[in-house]
C-alpha cells in the first residue's frame, strides 16, 4: 500500500448531507481534530430521467461560520501543507483555502437516471483565521435548457456520427448470413486485392465481392463518436484485375487544440485494423455520394498540405501498466542515436512541427535530453529527478519537446536526440513525430492529404501528378465514403469545397501499381450478436475450446440454479460486430450498451458481465516479456494512459461497465451499470478449477457454522493507521451484524520476531491460517502489500495461499497494494488464492495497482455497507456489491476505486444465511420479546437454551429439520497491543474468549440445547453472546441469529469441585489403528478423542487451561488447538480435536497432548512415532458411485493420508489393455476419502462404448511409492 503524510483532498470523512436539500442542516464535527484528510460534504441528488432537459444552480445559503481552535488549526495546516506536496494534478488547496465553500458539482448517470453530485470543503479563510462551517441551508434549483445534452454533440460535427441507426436498434448483422473472409490491414491507405486472391479466399466471382468495416482506428470512448451500429460498406473502384478500396489502419492522426498540426493516436490493442468481404447479393447496394466541386471563388488555394511522418517501436513497458511503450533501445548503452525519416515531397524552407517523448529513470539526480534535426538544434528539456524513497512508485519521468523547424531539400530528414546523464541511468524513446508541408502532387499510386488551412475557409484544392483517371474520395467518415467530382486539365486535378470542419481525401491513380496489400485471415463463421435478446449474464472468453467449455459449464450452472439468463461469447465474435473485427476493448463495451439500452427496464436489462480469460498490460504482446504468447489466446485490459509510475497508473474493469451515454471519458466519475467480474485463466486446468469451487460454493456442498465467521486482519505502524481503520469495520460488523463472529488479527497485538531475513509475526500468522483451514465467510485485510504477501512481516505469503487446502472458501477483501495485479505475467498472490485447486478464495474484491490507505477505507466501508445488505429482502450477488459499492456518494470522482477488481464470479451470491434464529427462551426466562430481565450466566452452571428458525418473512419454518450450531462468548475485553515499533499502542475490545462451542438438532423449525459454563470466566457482569448458526438437512436453507441479553459472571451455587479427574483421551495418527511407535508420513494427521462428564475446555480463560499439542517438547512445535475441537452433537461431554501437523523432520519423535474440562482438571496422553519421508501411503480401497453407469460416476478411494498431499492417478483400460482415460490431479482429503470424477468419455472426449471396463487408481504422498487398486465397472449406453 502506499502511504504517504500528504493525503488526497478526494480521500475524505464523509459528512452526508441530509435527503432534503431545501432545509437548514448541521454538521457533525466530532471527527474533524483526528480525520487524516480534508472533511469534504458530499451528497448525491437523484434527477430522474429527464435530467439532460435542465441546467442546475448549487449554492449555499445562510452560512454559519466557527473559528477553529489552536489544535484544529495545528491539524489542518499539516494536512494543507501535506497536500502541497501533491503531484501537479492535484492543486485544489496548493494556495490556501478559499474565503468561501467551493463547491463542485457534476452530473453522473446510472440505469439512465441522473444524480447529481455535490461535495464542497467546509472549512475556509475568512476575517483572518480559519473556520468551520456548522451550518448552512442547501439550495439546488433548476432550468429549463434550450439544447437538451447530446443535441449539440449532433450538430457541432456531423462527421462524427456515422450511422442513422442506433446501436439499440440495429436487430441484424451482415454477418448473420451469407459467406464472410476476414482481412487485415497494418497502414492507412488503398488496397488492392486482385481477383486471383479473391478466388484463393473462396470467391469464383470476385466482380461480386464487397467490402464491408471501418478498418483499427481506435474507438471513441464517448458512445456519441461512436462508429456504425452494424459494418458500413466500403466503396471500391473495380478493376480488370481486382479492386481497389480505402482502409484505416491502426494509428491516426487529429489536429490540435489550436489546429497547428496533427497529434498521433495509436490503438494500443492491435497493429492491425480489420475489414471483411462478402459476395453477398441481397445486401442493397451502397450508391456512393457524389460530392460536386464548388464553383472556385476562393482566395484559399492550396497547392501543398500537412503531412506527417512519425517514428515509433514499441517494445518496453517501464512499469508494467498503462498503454505506453516505448522503444527497445536504451540509451544506457549510448546517450546519442539517430533516427532518419523519410518525408515525401516535402516543401524545402516550409515551416513543420517536431514533437519528441522520451522517458529516463535518474534516482536523486535530474537528467536532460536534447533534439537535433539535421544537425541543427531544436530544443533541451530536464527530465525530473526520481527521489529514493519515491524510486518504487515512479519507474521514469518523461518530457517532451514541442518544437518548429523547416524542411529541406532532402526527403530522408535525421532526427538526433542526445541524453545527459550519470552513468548507468536508463533512457528510452517513446516517439518522433515531424509535421511538414507536402507538395499536393500525386506521384505515387495514391496520395491522402488534408490542410488545416482549409478548416473554416471555402478551399480550393489543386492536385498535380493527376490523369485523366484520377479519382478523388472523400474519406473523412469511413461509414460514408463520398467521391469528388472535381475538374482536369493538363495534369492538374482541381476540386473546391464549402467552409467547414476538416475533411479529408484520398487521390488515386487507377492504373498505377503498388498499391498495398491486405492479409487474408480467413472465413467467418455466420454469427448474429445484434438479435440478442434480453440477458442477464454476459461471459466472454477467448476463442479456443478448452475455456469456452468451462465457461458454458458454469454458464449452464447459473441457468439451472440461478434461473439467470447467460450467454457465453468470444472476443472475436464480439470485435466482429461491434469494432469492425479489429481487437478493441471498447467493443465489449458496446455490446453492453447495446442490450442496456435495448432493454431499459430493471427486470431486462442486462446485470452481469465475466471475462473468462487472462489479461495483460501488453495487450499488442510486444514486450519482451509477453512476445512469445498469442494475443488471441487472452482478453483485453483497459490500460490506463499514465504508465510511468504506479500511483497513477491502473487497469480497471469499470470501464466496460459505463453504459449511459455521458460516460466514458472521465471514469471516476462514472456510476457502473452491471456487475464485472474476471476469471484470470490461462489454461483449461485453471478454468475447470475456477469453475468447480464456483459450482461447489453455489452447491453449497461445504455449508456450516464457519460461515459466521468473518476475520479482519490489519498491518502495523503507520501510527496505527491501518489497525484504527480495520477497527472501524469490525466494530462496525458487530453493531449491525451480531450474529457473526468477528476475528481480528491485528499484528501490532502479537509479538514480533527478528531475524536475519527480516521480521514477522508467526503467532499471527499461525493464527490467520488456522481461520482459513477452519474456514471464514468474509476475510478482509488493510495494510501494506505487494504482488507476494501482506505487510512486510510476511503476514501472509504466496507460499502459504499455495498450501491451502481448506473447501470452505471466503471471500476476500484485499485493501492493499498490487496484490492482485492480474494483467501481468507473473501469478500474483491474489489470484494464486482464487486459482487454488483446493482451497484460498471462492472470489476477491482487490487491488491491481498501488492504491492510497484513506480512500481503500473509504472504499472498504461502502463494501461492508453492501456486503450483507438485502434490499427487497434478497441477498446481494458479488457483482452488485462492487457495483453499488463503488456507486456509493461516499466515493464520488474518487479516481483509487479504479484500482479495485472482483477476481471471481459476479453472478455469484454471497453465501450467508438466508433465514433467521430466534432465541425464545434463555436459562429459563422468556426472552423471546424486549425485556428488562437478564439471565445470569454463571461460571459452573448448565444453561438451557430454546428458539425457532424463522423464513425471511418472519414465519416459523416448519420445514427446517436440521442441525444448530451455537457458540456462547464472553463478555468484551479490552486488548492493548504491544507497540512493536514505538508509535504508540492501539486499544481496542473484542469477545476473545470462547465459553462455549457444539451442535443439536432442529426438528420442525424448534430446538433446545444445554450448555456447561466453564469456571475461566471473566466474572466481569457484562454481556456476553450467543451465536446461531443452523443448517437444514438438505443444505437448502442456512439461518443465523444472535442474542445477547444477558450477563456473564459470578460463580453457580450448585458447582461440585470434588471431580478432580481430567478428561478421558485417546490420540492416534492418521487412523485408529495406528500404534505407538509405528510409521507415519511427514505431515500427520493428528486426532485426539476427548469425553469428561463436566464437558471440555476450550476456552483457554485461565493461564495454560488450553487443549495444547507439543511435539519433542519445542516451544515452536507447541500449538493451540482449540479451535480444532468439535464437540459430538447434542453432547457437550464428548469431541474430537483434528489437526493436520505441520512439516516434521525423518526420524523419531514424541507428541504429547493435554486437555482440560471445564472444572479446570487436566490429562496429558503421550505417542512416540517415527517420520519416515516416502512413506508407502495406504490405499484400503476404490469404488464408483454408479455402476452400471449411464452418465458420470465418482470415483471414491479410501486411504490413510488424511490432510496429506496426494498425487492420484485414475485410469480406465478396455479388456484388451488400452488405454481409454487417464487423469491426474494433486489434492487434499479431510477425512480418508478422495473423490474423482469423471464424464465416461475417453482422453479425446469421446464417450465411451457400452461395456465392461477395468479402473486403476493409484496415490502417491511425499515422494512415496505409488499405492494401486483395481475394479471394474460397466458402462451403459445414453
């Protein structure tokens, strides 16, 4: 994470605005003196629909002011000062607060209704000292506006729109029928293609070929400059021989602000721009307009035009993020090289333009670089120092030099930059572009040209080099290609045009040769995205089978089980229709818009959209590190334009989300419209993983009481920062959610180790581990991180998520740096935990990029606003809970959110429980309503405890007949933490300890418990927790509850301290049978069996009273298992502790093992064993579910490897010994079962022949020697 004392003036406490905007307010000032930014008021104003008819008036009113006082003053200045440092973008307070609120307020759109949002700073500078703002009145107004929005957008430049039709309204594509081949182009120009090459793509008559696209120019984020709703006709001139026609390459060229030249435009997606032909006949024909030459009137003539040349190689990345490349070279190597550009027909002595970007790294030392062009110098410029604590974050600093120059004589022009700098510092070019004048002279096949002259003016153009069979197009709307009827005498082609925006041409010499040349990339399947009706999911993958298999099975799963409406699409299908086939991420975009304003209700329109595929920040593939893969093969990533340094730059998947049609340039101040997920696979095993722990968690298959626990995890140092903001959002759960346990794990609370390859804290990670294994609904973490671990303490490492094996999935939430970065190359640790096989993340709301601590709490807050929230009474996907997140006021033109992600499935629901518990009666007072009596629960007694599961409608749920599990806290403690890097101690409170932990039935809804109350208590007359969670038998429904009226303390009358026996033990290895002494594998199973009639103790309240294992007597191989203890059902005097041992060394070794009832009496039990690394694991047996099968069967082996590592291999042979399947798979088994699935079809996919088939299965555990066992099994036909 990156952290900083200068907080952005948009990381902010929120001090909301009341509903009503026409009444006096006041505001709550108590968080001012300890707020670690700006206060900013904000407040977001619902406009409705017809919101484009009217402009709008925010001011306040009758202002109550209030100096601030020494400590405030003291308090601000540092954060003012602290924003003064700030990069240039952020300049908003550099000088001093204003005399009055500023206040800033803007239109955002969401499901096409508008908001409007306000925020201002209510502090200011006024009568010389600082005030606050208390009070004000705030008054919004409205005006009718002559122009409705987007009007203008028509008429201020009619080339911009190129299609009559709609994008909603366009029901059909060309492509629907007919047959379709797929060319490239890498270059603006004329192509030819000649009929041997149109017989060669498939055409027998190639006078019947048309072309249909509008080429790679990058697409517009705007949607009003959008392209063609469906693929526009491109005008040919027919040859003897072949066609010629007019095609755009992927680099384009715009003028200015003041129109003195043009500026480059690159899509940074693909290299090539894409057209398609046909020998369709029932498409009408495209009757091309004519455009009439002008009578010439004017003084305007032109006989040369603006041309450009650039030079540019992208090859190099500096940081890994955004979409600039810059050139292989570096200039480390040498700090001056020449470049030569060839300028055609260049005017000698006529005044150009040379633009240079070059970027150089330089730590503590600033550098320079310098232009020439032919030898004659054009300009120096500084490239700013990198500081070394900043050297991180910003990878380069580029600069760039803007300078005139005049042509010469010669067509090769020698561009020479030259950079300054200390040994070893690396420099790079990102381009060269030279603006001249060119000769109007057609001297080769074809000629484009345009003048700036000409914007405004009647122009008349006068074209040299011409023939007789000149043709002049006017190609400044591909979708509306126009030809010029202009006038030729002796050479010259002579045309005239009215006043207006800039135009541009195109002069062609038919019999010429040399035109260029296209790639034929093949035929194009019929498709027909644009008839697609209303859907709720959208998956797009990649176009190769082994993922679109994948994405169909989880597809499928939500229609079954959602009853959600998907679709599963390929990229190429999607660029076909919606960017001219070219790869352009802003197609997937116009997808969207396509079906969200086609379907413009709630009910319809679309609400989910999954990329299932990797990404990468190279999305061309050109960089060293990425060359070798092939772009098809992944998805595209929106790239930021900043690229230099990390705390700026970002990736995000919002972008696709912005549908309304304002949206799309500034993204901060976008409201998303759908959900967005990804699945960051690259290979079918990857795919099929993501997809089975999606289905499993939708199946619920691993429902139980760990889905009330949620953990909130916090780095240390940073006084504290990170440790308070956590606390904010667990204190926050247990207000409004007291049925969840809530878990902190905050490392300034835990000892800290040093050593020579750093600090950690292992209790605390031991203790994070133990939860995942356990399991959790919601793991959320704030702190400092990286593409590897939480916190520089390792609190959680790639090597840890790598080992998890746990089925019992969390979601996590990652408020830190780069933990998921998942557009590199490099597996990050966020997606290793949600690529898992076996275990880490069913999904993660994350980060990709460095990101800012204020607004990740800001932005972590919104999320626990909407994680567990249930408008009309249905729980929230995780799609929608980014979504309204990010949309929250709290949030607005907050550029950080960017940085945040849904790694996993945003149809996905977030599985807590759906029904309620309700606690009835409590140690035999009714507490079913409100009362003023709290039963006391005292150490050594037995309480009773009755209740009913209740459905979302608050009925009893007779149906419900299952199992309740309740957990009983103690009362709150408060907990100091240790101040490990001397900036003071944090306090906090927390229920630490666990009274009570087991499980009974639920029969029609009822049940009834009796649980012991241990003697370590904290006697504190406080009150305590019951939590509920109960399970029905089918795993259908889920309930949850929480009481927690009544108090903990005092001792029972009737506790007998005449029992001075211990629990009753018996520990084993792995299995029963296992014998003291005997052989076991490196990493155990160890399984205690415990029974005491006064019940177990697991509260560990007293000094040592803790169920606690110690192997060879080692403080490091000591471990707390009371959280591995699960009591018998309906039996609080019997349980099993289960625990799966951590790595140990060959040899022999002694474990002993002590527990404790809850009369504080002991018993110790001891095994010696020996670890033998490769040892043989045992294979009892393996059996399938189904046989006969006639669909799929599983597979079960039974073994003695339980929470071990198992190779396992299943094989299928026919009776004459071939092979007919084979898998292999690593995983891990809780108990001593393995599952295999299969699908009954061969290694090629094919399903196998009715019969009779031998099955092989063999595990292999740490090296060992493999295990094998064999069985047959019959195949019936479908």
């Amino acid at each position: 994470m990156f952290i900083k004392r200068c907080w952005l003036l948009c990381c902010f406490i929120a001090l909301l605005l009341p509903v009503s905007a026409q009444e006096f307010i006041t505001l709550n000032w108590q968080e001012l003196s300890s707020a670690q930014t700006l206060p900013v008021v904000t407040r977001e104003l619902p406009l409705g629909k017809d919101f484009r008819s009217f402009t709008y008036q925010v001011e306040i009113e009758f202002p109550e002011y209030q100096k601030l006082n020494r400590s405030e003053v003291a308090a601000l200045e540092m954060r003012l000062d602290s924003l003064r440092q700030l990069p240039n973008e952020n300049v908003a307070f550099r000088e001093g607060l204003p005399a009055s609120p500023q206040i800033n307020s803007f239109i955002k759109v969401s499901a096409h209704r508008g908001f409007l949002s306000i925020s201002f700073v209510p502090v200011v500078f006024r009568e010389g000292s600082y005030q606050r703002l208390n009070s004000f009145k705030l008054s919004v107004n409205s005006f009718l506006k002559k122009d409705r929005i987007g009007e203008e957008t028509a008429t201020r430049n009619l080339k911009t729109t190129l299609s009559e039709v709609s994008l909603k309204d366009c029901t059909t594509s060309l492509l629907a029928s007919g047959r379709w081949t797929k060319i490239s182009v890498r270059n603006t120009g004329v192509f030819k293609i000649t009929n041997a090459e149109l017989k060669k793509m498939g055409f027998s008559r190639p006078e019947k070929v048309r072309v249909f696209g509008y080429g790679g120019y990058l697409l517009s984020q705007r949607f009003n400059e959008h392209p063609a709703a469906d693929l526009p006709e491109v005008p040919l001139l027919r040859l003897s021989d072949g066609v010629l026609f007019y095609g755009r390459g992927t680099v384009s060229w715009t003028p200015d602000s003041q129109n003195t030249y043009f500026v480059r435009e690159r899509n940074f997606y693909s290299d090539e721009g894409y057209y398609f032909l046909t020998d369709r006949e029932d498409i009408p024909e495209m009757e091309t307009e004519i455009y009439s030459s002008l009578k010439e009137t004017s003084a305007n003539r032109l006989t040369t035009f603006n041309s450009f040349a650039i030079y540019e190689k992208d090859a190099y990345s500096w940081a890994g993020t955004g979409r600039q490349l810059y050139e292989d070279y570096d200039y480390v190597a040498g700090n001056t090289k020449s470049y030569t550009l060839n300028l055609p027909g260049i005017v000698p002595e006529a005044a150009g333009w040379l633009t240079t970007v070059f970027a150089a790294r330089s730590i503590d030392a600033s550098t320079s670089y310098s232009v020439s062009v032919n030898g004659e110098p054009k300009g120096n410029i500084t490239l700013a120092s990198i500081d070394s604590d900043n050297q991180y974050y910003t990878r380069a600093t580029s600069a760039t030099i803007n300078a005139s120059w005049q042509g010469t004589k010669s067509e090769n022009t020698v561009v020479t930059i030259t950079h300054t700098r200390p040994s070893g510092t690396s420099g790079r070019l990102d381009y060269i572009a030279l603006n001249y004048m060119r000769a109007l002279t057609l001297n080769t096949p074809y000629l484009t040209f345009r003048s700036l002259a000409s914007i405004h003016k009647e122009t008349t153009f006068v074209l040299s080099g011409a023939t007789a069979s000149t043709v002049v197009w006017d190609v400044t709307n591909p979708a509306n290609i126009g030809r010029i009827e202009g006038s030729f005498a002796d050479g010259t082609y002579t045309f005239t045009i009215p006043a207006g925006e800039l135009r541009e041409f195109v002069a062609i010499t038919p019999e010429a040769g040399g035109f260029d040349t296209v790639e034929n990339v093949g035929g194009v399947a019929n498709q027909n995205l644009h008839s697609l009706e209303a859907t709720d999911m959208i998956i797009i993958a990649p176009d190769r089978k082994d993922l679109l298999a994948q994405a169909e099975r989880l597809a499928q799963a939500h229609r079954e089980k959602d009853g959600l409406s998907v679709l599963v699409l390929t990229a190429p299908q999607i660029y076909n229709e919606f960017s001219s086939g070219t790869p352009d991420g802003t197609a997937y975009r116009r997808l969207m818009k396509m079906l969200y304003d086609r379907f413009p209700n709630e009910a319809e329109r679309p609400k989910y959209l999954l990329f299932f595929g990797d990404c990468s920040y190279d999305n061309r593939m050109l960089t060293s590190s990425w060359k070798s893969y092939r772009p098809e093969s992944f998805l595209l990533s929106y790239q930021s334009e900043a690229s230099l340094e990390e705390t700026s730059s970002y990736v995000t998947d919002d972008y696709f989300g912005f549908l309304d049609d304002e949206e799309g340039d500034d993204l901060t101040a976008g409201m998303l419209d759908i959900g967005i997920g990804r699945f960051p696979v690259r290979t079918a095993a990857e795919a099929k993983a993501a997809v089975d722990k999606t289905i499993a968690y939708m199946e619920n298959k691993q429902a139980g009481p760990w889905k009330h626990t949620v953990c909130y995890v916090a780095d240390d140092g940073d006084k504290n920062l990170h440790a308070s903001q956590s606390e904010l959002l667990a204190s926050y759960t247990e207000r409004n959610y007291p049925s969840l346990l809530v878990n902190r794990i905050y490392a300034d609370a835990f000892h800290r180790e040093s050593s020579a390859t750093g600090e950690t804290y292992p209790d605390a990670t031991k203790r994070l581990l133990q939860l995942f294994n356990r399991g959790m609904l919601v793991v959320n973490y704030t702190g400092h991180g990286s593409t590897s671990a939480w916190a520089a303490e390792n609190l959680l490492t790639m090597a840890d998520i790598t080992k998890m094996t746990s089925p019992r999935l969390p979601l996590w939430i990652t408020a830190t740096c780069d933990f998921t970065r998942f557009d590199d190359i490099q597996t990050s640790a966020g997606e290793q935990a949600f690529l898992n096989t076996k275990g880490g993340a069913i999904a993660l709301l994350t980060t990709s990029r460095v990101v800012y601590a204020s607004q990740n709490s800001t932005l972590n807050q919104a999320f626990l606003r909407h994680i567990f929230s249930r408008p009309e009474g249905k729980r929230l996907r995780l799609g929608d809970i980014m979504r309204l997140s990010k949309c929250d006021e709290s949030l607005a033109n907050d550029r950080n959110k960017l940085n945040f992600s849904l790694i996993g499935d945003p149809a996905l629901t977030l599985a807590y429980p759906d029904y309620q518990v309700q606690v009835d009666e409590f140690a035999g007072v009714n507490v079913a309503e409100e009362t003023s009596v709290y039963p006391q629960v005292k150490a050594g007694s037995k309480i009773t405890v009755k209740g009913r599961i209740l459905t979302p409608e608050g009925a009893l749920a007779e149906d419900f007949t299952g199992t309740v599990h309740p957990t009983v806290l103690d009362s709150k403690e408060e907990v100091t933490t240790l101040d490990n890097r001397d900036e003071g101690a944090f306090t906090y409170t927390e229920r630490s300890k666990t009274l009570f932990s087991g499980s009974d039935s639920v029969r029609q809804g009822r049940f009834e418990f009796t649980f012991p109350v241990p003697l370590d208590i904290n006697y504190s007359d406080e009150e305590g927790l019951l939590s509920l969670y109960a399970l029905d038998a089918v795993h259908s429904h889920e309930a949850g509850g929480a009481f927690d009226r009544f108090l903990v303390g005092g001792t029972d009358d009737g506790v007998s301290l005449t029992d001075t026996l211990g629990p009753k033990i018996t520990v084993y290895l792995n299995t029963p049978d296992f014998s003291p002494g005997g052989q076991t594998n490196t990493t155990p199973l160890f399984v205690a069996e415990l029974e005491d009639a006064d019940g177990i103790n697991t509260v560990g309240n007293g000094i040592g009273h803790d169920l606690s294992l110690c192997i060879d007597g080692s403080a490091v191989l000591t471990y707390n298992l009371n959280d591995y203890y699960t009591p018998v059902a309906g039996d609080y005097t019997r349980g099993t502790v289960y625990f799966s041992v951590p790595e140990l060394t060959e040899g022999k070794h002694t474990l002993s093992f002590r527990a404790w009832d809850l009369l504080n009496n002991s018993s110790t039990k001891t095994l010696e064993f020996e670890v033998v690394r490769g040892l043989r694991p045992g294979l009892f047996s393996v059996i399938c579910t189904q046989s006969p099968a006639r669909e799929s069967t599983t597979f079960v082996l039974s073994h003695n490897r339980p929470g071990s590592t198992l190779a396992v291999r299943m094989s299928v042979y026919d009776f004459a010994g071939r092979e007919m399947w084979t898998h292999l798979e690593k995983g891990v088994s809780e108990g001593q079962t393995y599952y295999v699935e299969w699908d009954l079809c061969s290694n090629g996919g094919q399903r196998l022949a009715p019969g009779v088939y031998l099955y092989r299965a063999s595990i292999v555990s740490d090296g060992s020697r493999e295990s094998t066992k064999s069985q047959k099994i019959i195949i019936l036909s479908q």
